[in-house]
C-alpha cells in the first residue's frame, strides 16, 4: 500500500508542476480535495532531494 502511495506522490508532484503552467484543472479544486495534498508530501517527506531536483528544472 506503501508503494502506492509513494508512486501517487511523485505522479501528484509532477502534476502540480504541469498544472502550474497549463491549468488542466482549477487550483481550487486541487486545493479542495481531501486526499491530495498528503499524498503529494508523502514522497516530498521521504524524497526532499527529489522536490529540489524537480524545482530546478521547473525554474530552468
């Protein structure tokens, strides 16, 4: 279940990353959903340097 959670924090990352600059869906929505936020900062726990790496390219 672990892993799950943990694939579904770096999908969630990567589309926040996306949907800060194509907007598929509205931020309050995404700002309004239970389970989405957790699940984003589980891996944002686990993997710090990983949410730096992503940062970088992003501002790149």
């Amino acid at each position: 279940m672990l892993k799950y959670a943990l694939i579904l924090s770096i999908v969630f990352i990567v589309y926040d990353q996306i949907n800060g600059s194509l907007q598929f869906m509205n931020k309050k929505k995404v700002n309004n959903s239970v389970l989405y936020n957790p699940v984003k900062n589980l891996a944002q726990s686990i993997f710090p340097k990983l949410v730096r790496v992503v940062e970088e390219v992003d501002n790149k």
